[in-house]
C-alpha cells in the first residue's frame, strides 16, 4: 500500500506541472525591432497588432526589397509583376492584401468566372470594381495574436492566389 501512496503522489505531482504548464499565459508581444527573428519562416514571435513599418520589415525578411509605406501606413509590393496593396487596420488588428487587374471588354473576364472562383477558393474573394475590373482580395486576423511565421505565410498564399486567379480567372 505504501508504494500506491507515493505512486499516486508523484502522479498528482506530474498532472500539477502538465497542467500548469499548459495553463500558463502566452504573453503575445508585437514585433520588437530590437530582436530579429530568425529570418525564416519558422519565426515564433507572437503579433496581436502591427503596423506598416512592421509589415515592411517582415516583407523584406520574406525578400520583398522595394516595399513603399503610404501615408496610412499601408505597404505597397510587387508579387507576380502585380502591385499589392498590404492594407492596414488603423487598430493594427488585421491586414488585407488587395491586388487588381485593368482590362477591356475584350479581355474582362466573366461573372461566371470570378463567381466560380468565390465558389471553390476559401482564402480570397473576387469581385469586379467601379470600373468593372477584377480585383481580388485576401484577409489576415491578428485576433488573439499570430507568429510572424504567418504573416510570411500569409504573403505565400497571396502568391499563390494571385498566379492561380490569373491563370484560372483571367486567361
């Protein structure tokens, strides 16, 4: 009976640490220009807010060089010979991509097409702007806090929703 007592006791002890370990606050922490991350996409840093300067410098991390910041602190890039647009929320809480396409009757491409894109695509939206050209837009939460990781992944799936629209939508 007496090894049961310790048996049970060290297992408390054990369930005590796992479960204060896993209950144990992630402190989120916004992008600290003092400490680099590693430079990677494995960048665990932790972002609830950002702003443009901050988006700037992860795109430059991601080797996007020749990013401009407006005056809103938005981030203008070139992925895929297209301008983007790295919208940011004046609260710092979200950051929307947007990429757009000029085109004539001849080459717009059909209600159809940019709805059938809206149909089997989950990460972006198309729709056609006041000038009836196509534009395509993907949204990134910073809710709750994600890695800079993300963010670069983000940009990767920016990428591949803009070369994948062009040759499904626009060809």
């Amino acid at each position: 009976m007496h090894w049961f007592t310790r048996f049970a006791a060290v297992l408390a002890l054990m369930f005590t640490l796992v479960a204060g370990t896993l209950a144990a606050p992630v402190v989120p922490e916004k992008v600290n220009k003092e400490v680099k991350g590693e430079g990677t996409f494995g960048d665990t840093r932790v972002l609830t807010a950002i702003t443009g300067s901050d988006l700037n410098e992860i795109l430059r991390d991601a080797g996007y060089q020749d990013g401009k910041i407006d005056e809103d602190g938005d981030v203008l890039i070139k992925i895929e010979d297209r301008a983007v647009y790295f919208l940011v929320a004046q609260n710092g809480e979200n950051i929307q991509a947007k990429a757009a396409w000029r085109t004539t009757d001849s080459s717009r491409p059909s209600v159809d097409k940019v709805n059938g894109w809206n149909r089997s695509k989950k990460y972006s939206k198309a729709y056609f702007d006041e000038d009836r050209d196509p534009v395509l837009e993907l949204d990134l939460d910073l809710a709750g806090g994600v890695t800079v990781a993300r963010v670069k992944d983000f940009v990767l799936t920016v990428k591949a929703s803009i070369r994948a629209f062009t040759s499904e939508v626009l060809k």
